[in-house]
C-alpha cells in the first residue's frame, strides 16, 4: 500500500506534505492559539523567539504578559488572536479543532450570541470546513459556585461541546469541581481537565474516576503507572498530548524520551496538540515532525494518532 501523504511528509522531512494533510488539534488554548508569525505581520513588531525552557506554567505566564501581550492587548488583542487561531487552522489544514474559551471572554465579547458570531465570522473566513468543536473551560481557581450557577446560559447554547478544567493542578480537590461536570454531563459534553501535566499518574485515575472524564488533556504523568496505563487503555479515555510544551515547561526531558512513548507501547490512546501556540511557538505539524525525528514515534504511528484525532479512532 502506498504511503500516505502525511507519512511521506514526516519520511521526506516535507513540511508542504505534512501542512496538505489534514490534522485535528483538540487541546488549544483560544486566547494563545494563533501563530507569533500572524500576530507579527497584524502588529508590524518583531517579537524574541521563546527560550528553550520555561520556569514552569508561571514562567511561561510572565513571557507572555512580558514580551507578547503588551502588543496584543485588551478586547482587541483577543479578537486578533481569536482570528489567528483560525488563520492556524486554514494554513495548517486542521480538519478537527477544539479550542478552549473562559466565560469571561465570551462576556467581553458581548454575551454568548455576540460572541458566537464573532467567532463563526472568523471560523467561515478562515476555515469553512474544519469540525470546530467550541470547548468552555475554567481556571481551577475559579469560584466554582459562580461558575456552576452561570454555566447553563453558555451550554443551554448548544455551542460548546466539551468542558475544561484549566489553571494549575491540585489547587483544590477534584470533588471540588463536580458542580461543574455535573452540569456538563447534563448537556451531554465531553468531559475533559488538565491534569497529569505536573501530576502522578494517581491524579489522572482519581480525576477520571470522580469526575466521570472522558478525555484527559496532558494526562503524561499516567506514564509512571503500568495499572493506571491499563486502566486508561481499557475504558479509552484519550489523552491530548502537547509534546513541545511538556518539553518547554519542564513536564518532559526531550523529546526522545517523552513520556507519549511509554504511553503509546502501553495501549493508551494519545493525540498530539498545540497547547499555546503563540507562547510555545510550535504549529500542528511541527510537533509530528519533532517526535518523528527524534524516534520517539515511527512514521505509522504517528499516523495512527493522526487519524484517531480526526476520527475518535486510530484506523
Ligand atoms: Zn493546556
């Protein structure tokens, strides 16, 4: 059988085939999700290129509110960023995006109507036909009784398909958040959370159990149990991989022995995503490329995790 585009692209080290194939990116932080190159050319400032390493979540914060966002402030900041993510989307083929959004940025956008239309605006200009998947997130940190009280008027919308938690990790137990992913299960949401990205593998299976996940985003703390791989692997519960920023936050050595390789020998289900593109500043399929180069993946592999980010299935 001939090899697909996609596997030529990572084989032949071609980036025009591997940006022609069609990819999906479920783990994207809207506010961060567009490319430095856009915010670069629709602000005409030059911005330094990211160090190789970050001091944890903290230290990427103070990047960006040091070097990034005093160019691409405010309201209007946002909305730039909003349409670069999209711009993401068209140049890079994604065919399936999940791009996360707070309740107080729909609010800046006028409430959830505004808000819907502005970003369907940007999704028809840019990328007509990618499956876009709108996904409500909240800090972990957040007041969860506000949140749980107001959650109904953005999910009675119909707009959003899955919840996140996001923010840091054990800030507060996961029973904390069950108002929260209570109501998501009421709408019918994929229920997903940031955690396993600085946590144990103990985490992941004590989040997934309590608050019913279907999808974990990180999750790679997993790889330091063989049981809780097992479990994962048994009740598919996938898990968003952003290889680049585990490396660039210190949550993996390198790429070589990212953890996605222990993950994948053991079975479990893994997507490889963005995170923060414009902090990271490592596009869809750079990311590929990275783990391909490295070895920490084969070339079918690679796509496999492709295909089952499009599909929800590896074949
Ligand atoms: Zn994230």
């Amino acid at each position: 059988m001939a090899n697909s585009l996609f596997i030529e692209g990572l084989i032949e080290n071609d980036r025009y085939k591997l940006l022609a194939a069609p990819k999906s990116d479920l783990h994207n932080h809207s506010t961060k999700g567009c490319s430095l190159a856009w915010v670069e050319e629709r602000t005409g400032h030059s911005f330094p290129k990211p160090p190789l390493r970050f001091d944890g979540l903290e230290g990427m914060q103070k990047w960006f509110t040091s070097y990034i966002k005093p160019f691409c402030s405010g309201y209007e900041g946002i909305v730039l960023r909003w349409e670069g993510a999209f711009a993401e989307a068209g140049r890079n083929n994604i065919k399936r995006l999940a791009m996360n959004f707070g309740a107080e940025e729909i609010e800046l956008a006028g409430g959830i109507d505004d808000f819907r239309k502005l970003i369907e605006v940007f999704r028809m200009k840019h990328c007509p036909e990618t499956d876009f998947e709108p996904e409500l997130t909240y800090i972990s940190s957040c007041d969860i009784d506000e949140a749980s009280d107001s959650i109904d008027k953005y999910l009675q919308s119909g707009y959003f398909k899955s919840i996140d938690v996001c923010g840091g990790e054990n800030i507060r137990p996961f029973e904390a958040f069950l108002p929260l992913y209570r109501k998501a299960e009421r709408y019918h949401l994929i229920k997903r959370m940031h955690v396993g990205e600085s946590g144990t593998a103990d985490d992941v299976r004590r989040a997934v159990e309590l608050l019913g996940l279907d999808e974990v985003h990180h999750g790679i703390g997993a790889a330091g149990s063989k049981d809780t791989m097992r479990f994962l692997a048994d009740n598919h519960i996938q898990l968003n991989v952003c290889p680049s920023s585990n490396v660039m936050l210190g949550y993996a050595e390198d790429y070589k022995d990212h953890p996605i390789k222990t993950l994948v020998d053991n079975g479990v289900e893994v997507t490889i995503n963005t995170d923060d593109l414009l902090i990271i500043n490592s596009s869809i399929e750079n990311e590929y490329l990275k783990l391909y180069e490295a070895g920490t993946l084969t070339a079918e592999q690679l796509e496999e995790i492709r295909i089952r980010g499009l599909t929800g299935r590896s074949k």
